[in-house]
C-alpha cells in the first residue's frame, strides 16, 4: 500500500490519500478521541501522541498535529498506523454521526438551495483538494453561516478563503446574501 502525502495552507495540518476510498458519504471530523469512537481509523490515529484532530473525506485523511510538534516524527507513525487500519480490513466508521442542524428562515428556503448548490459545486470541490470541508449552518438576516473542518478549522489563510473568496462568490451569484461568517 502506497500512501501519498500532501501539505495544505495550514501548516498544522497534513493531508494523507491512502489511494482507495475513505468515505463513501459525507466526511466526518474528529477533534478528540472521546469523539473519535465510532471510527476505529481515528481511534488509531489518536494513538499517535502530537495528533489533536482528524478528518476523513472521500478519499483522504487530514490530520492536524500539536502546535510544538514537528511533522517529521510523526509522519512515519501517522503512516503506519493508517497502512495498518487499511491492511487489518477494519471499519473506518462504524456509525452515522449526527446530522447538523441547518437553520434558515422558511421563506429563504429557495435562497438556500442556490447557496448549497453553489457550495457543493464550487467551493466544496477546491476546498477538498486542500484537505478540508466547508458545511452550510445555516442564513441569518443575509448572512451565510458556515462551519470549516479538516485542514480549513485554524488555518491563517481561512479567513481570507472566507471573505474574498466564499462571500465575493455567493454574493455574486445570490444577491441576498450580505456576508458569510464561521461558526463552530
């Protein structure tokens, strides 16, 4: 088993691509290991001493690492211990988490539905490709709440995606949208 590594814009983060699927839906992130039972890949992960998130897309693993730890360490242990869930056969989640609560106005319900294709097809593709997600939270009063997870959760540059990015984009293409803000 071969499994590339990719660094992304924070640099707290590492992106891991195992060369097989992940997630066949959704993603799922972890940011301890009390969260971390239902998936028996980042029970393992958490194993490693220095690593404090892990996030698990369709095709790939983020991992984030203590502040005062140095990736070079710790890469060839994050490594074994994914070869070794992948190798073992194992479940990388063994449950479906629980789903987020969305909250919009009714009468926005249209507005939304382009935010969330404008999202799925846009945003959420490129955002992959740097080891994270982004997940609608909900529309407030023209403003598009959004929650950063995997490598996009802490990075210095996720404000800026945010701002000049996210919102120039949505406010293009929605003109109800006012401004879009990150929320835990």
């Amino acid at each position: 088993m071969f499994i590339q590594t990719e660094t992304t814009p924070n640099p707290a983060t590492l992106k891991f691509l195992p060369g097989r699927v992940v997630m066949t839906s959704g993603t799922a992130t972890f940011t301890s290991p009390a969260e971390a039972g239902r998936s028996p890949l980042a029970q393992r992960l958490f194993g490693v001493e220095g690593v404090t998130a892990v996030f698990l897309g369709a095709d790939f693993i983020t991992i984030t690492k203590d502040g005062a730890r140095d990736w070079q360490p710790l890469k060839p242990e994050i490594l074994g211990a994914i070869m070794q869930h992948f190798t073992a056969g194992e479940a990388v989640v063994t449950a479906d988490g629980e789903a987020a609560e969305e909250s919009f106005a009714t009468e926005d319900g249209e507005i939304v539905a382009q935010i969330k294709e404008l999202l799925d097809t846009r945003v959420r593709p490129a955002v992959a490709q740097d080891g994270g997600d982004i997940i609608f939270r909900g529309f407030e009063n023209g403003v598009v709440l959004l929650h950063m997870q995997g490598s996009c959760s802490g990075c210095p540059s996720s404000t800026a995606t945010l701002k000049m990015g996210i919102e120039n984009m949505l406010r293009h293409y929605v003109p109800e949208v006012t401004s879009v803000r990150a929320v835990a």
